[in-house]
C-alpha cells in the first residue's frame, strides 16, 4: 500500500457569518455579492432573504451557486438580524481554491457551524481527488471535522506516477489540522465494509484509521490483505505507507503464499517485489 497521504482533501465548504443583509459577510470579513437571474426578494414577516434563477453568492475567492439561495435570519423585522440558516436549493456547486463541491441540496446552520449537502451526484473534486457519497456530505467546520455518509468512496491519483489509490467504507471522517493558515488532514476513519485498493493490494477490515502525518493505516477486525494470489487474514493490521511493511496481529494470523511463478502474475510489475 502506497502513498495514501491525502486521500480525503478537505471539505472545506463555507463558513458563513455577519447580518442578514445582502450585502452581508459571507467568509470572515469578506464582503457578499449576491446575484440571481429573476432576482432578490425579501420576506420580511418570513424574515428570509431568496434570490431566485441560477443565484450566485460570492465572497472572496469561494462561490455559492443553486437554482435558489434563502437566507432565514432573526432578530427584528428591519432585515438586519442575525442569519441562523441558508439554504441551496436545485444544481448546488460551491467553488472555491480547494476545488468543486457537488449537491442537490445545501443547508448551512449557521450557529452550529455545520454545512450539510444531500442529494443524488453528491461529489467533492479537486486536482487529485474524488470524494462521492449517496447520503451526505458534511463539513463540521467548528470541529473541523468533514463527515461523507453512505457508500463513501475516495479517490486520489498519486502525483508521482499517476497510479490510483482507493477508500470505501459507509462511513468515512476526516479530521484537520491548521497548518501555517490551511487545514491539513490529521486523521482519516473509515466504518463498515471498509475497502482499501492500491496498486499493490487489497485490504478488507471492519474499520481502518489512516495517521495522515505518519503514513500509518491501521485496520481492525476481520482484516485481510491480498497481494496478487499472496493472502494474509488476522483481527488487526498496521500498515506502514512509508515503507510498504505490513503487520498483521491477533490471535489466529493466517496466510496463504503462493510460490513465485504460480498464480497469476501481479497486475503492476512494480509490484513483484
């Protein structure tokens, strides 16, 4: 198993703030551009904002795009409360120097700090990465915590060689860091049928956690790891991504090798050795 650093990118999808006015912040101090094709309206007994037709909100270098954008506040009925939450409705994307989100449907709890995206083609992209689930997307942004439920699968392609490493599990979180003012991957947990595919390997478990810094997966119960026609099965399993070593534990470690010349041959040649 080779070079899984990054595997799942951030989920880094907004975070917004400020006053219920269109002209409001979105992202820190940032100023809101709102756009929409058949315009703004404001409710003010609903005290909701909605613009409607292929509406845009800008702030900075993240774009909100939906069929509509509603933007629910408190406070009194002059519009300048607080926003409590904000909705995307219909061909969500948001855009930002991260890369792509994808949904049907987005909503933003503004006091809990928690971005919730639903629908069918629910997809993260960036440069390198794949990140597709059938439930949910969730970027928990006061916990930093990026949650994809249902069928989650991620994928990068490894810059060096182009080769593609693969996640699957029906749960996955991501958890950052800050690094120098970005947020890195700390640690990456993967839950129920728990997939991993590289160039060189399978490897099945009931849950893995992936150390991000150190370049560590570790995959507990039901554990196996297949290498060509080469089979090894135990209740625990450390793999080290730095130097491709493999350690099963448990009670009953099993294996089955098969000599060099039988089976068949390794899909990548570079895994031969």
């Amino acid at each position: 198993m080779r070079r899984l650093a990054g595997l799942l990118p951030a989920l880094l999808l907004l975070g917004w703030s400020g006053s219920a006015s269109p002209q409001a912040g979105l992202a820190g101090d940032a100023p809101l551009e709102i756009y929409a094709e058949s315009g703004i309206e404001w409710h003010r007994d609903q005290q909701v904002y909605i613009a409607r037709g292929n509406a845009r909100a800008v702030s900075g270098d993240t774009e909100l795009r939906a069929n509509e954008l509603r933007a629910y506040y408190s406070g009194s009925n002059d519009g300048t409360g607080e926003i409590q939450r904000i909705e995307a409705l219909g061909a969500v994307v948001i855009t930002s120097p991260n890369g792509k989100v994808y949904g049907e449907r987005g909503v933003y709890d503004v006091p809990g700090k928690v971005m919730v995206l639903t629908g069918g083609n629910l997809r993260l992209v960036t440069a390198q990465d794949t990140v597709t689930a059938r439930d949910s997307l969730e970027y928990w942004e006061g916990k930093d915590l990026a949650v994809a439920r249902g069928d989650a699968e991620a994928q990068r392609i490894d810059p060096e060689d182009g080769s593609l490493n693969v996640i699957r599990a029906e749960v996955m979180t991501a958890s950052f860091y800050d690094n120098a003012g970005k947020k890195d991957l700390r640690v990456v947990d993967a839950y129920q049928s728990v997939e991993i595919l590289t160039p060189c390997e399978y490897v099945v478990g009931d849950r893995a956690r992936y150390l991000v810094p150190e370049q560590i997966a570790i995959l507990t119960g039901n554990v196996k790891i297949t290498r060509g026609s080469n089979q090894l099965n135990g209740d625990e399993a450390e793999v080290n991504l730095k130097t491709g070593i493999s350690t099963l534990k448990g009670d009953r470690v099993t294996g089955l090798l098969v000599p060099k010349g039988g089976g068949d041959a390794p899909a990548n040649p570079e895994c031969e050795n």
